[in-house]
C-alpha cells in the first residue's frame, strides 16, 4: 500500500477538489444544495439525497460547507508541502470525518432509488478508502547503484 510522492499527491488534489466543490455549493448556495445535491439538478437520475433527511437547516449546511472547505484547504497544503505528516494528517482527517458519514448514511438508506441505493455508499466509501492509501509507508525511490572504481595501488 506505499505510494510515490506523486500518487500521494494526486490523492490529496482528488479529495480537496471534492471538498472544495460540495464546501463552496453548501456554504454560498445552501438552499440550492439542500434541493439538488449530489448532482445539481436532481433530475439527472439521482434523487435528492439531503432533502429527505430532515427540514432545510441553513446553520448546519453552511456549517457542512465550511467543514469541507477546510479539509479542502489542509489538502491543498499537504499536497503543497510534500510532507509525509501533513499527508497522514489529512488522512486522519478524512477518516474521522468519512467513518460516522458513511455509517450514518448506510442506517439511512430506506426509500432512495435503486442508482442512489448504489451511489451514495460508493461516493461516500472513496472518501474513507482514499485516504487509507495516505497511512502506508512512502515509497522511495531506488538511486542506480554505481561500481566502484578500482582505485591503482
């Protein structure tokens, strides 16, 4: 399970742009996500999957959108960084935050369409997986090794 730096940056760059997107819809447009999440229209076969858990609550879903917009940003650093501890952090993060999630809704699946029955546990399963690829140890890369010399006596 080691990744090269670049394997572990592409990671990295995937989730903030996911986090990034949710962040920025939920917390500049919470009515329109509450209405239309996962895909912006709720007609492009997926079902409105905020909607039916609960009434709109504009506290929580700006407070949802700010969540993401920092995991955006601790991403966004850590992959700028090149550290392996500003990767693992970032990992943590999005375990911590990805394990209740994706349990919560997995209790709460009753009543979703077959395709959301399908979608929402794989959309929210990638981003616990993904950041298990961040914990294994990194993969350095092997130098050519050389012959020495015979030095003349």
């Amino acid at each position: 399970m080691s990744l090269t730096l670049t394997g572990r940056r592409l990671i990295l760059w995937l989730l903030s742009l996911f986090a990034a997107a949710i962040g920025a819809w939920s917390l500049l447009f919470p009515a329109e996500w509450y209405d239309t999440f996962p895909d912006g229209s709720a007609s492009w076969g997926f079902g409105q999957w905020i909607l039916t858990d609960g009434p709109f609550n504009e506290h929580l879903i700006r407070d949802v959108g700010a969540m993401y917009l920092a995991l955006a940003g601790g991403g966004i650093v850590a992959a700028l960084s090149k550290s392996v501890t500003a990767t693992r952090t970032m990992a943590v993060a999005w375990i911590v935050f990805s394990a209740p999630h994706l349990v919560y809704h997995l209790q709460h699946l009753h009543g979703l369409p077959t395709i959301d029955l399908i979608g929402e546990p794989i959309s929210l399963a990638l981003t616990l997986v993904l950041p298990l690829f961040l914990l294994g140890p990194e993969r350095t890369r092997r130098q050519p090794v050389t012959q020495a010399k015979e030095v003349p006596r």
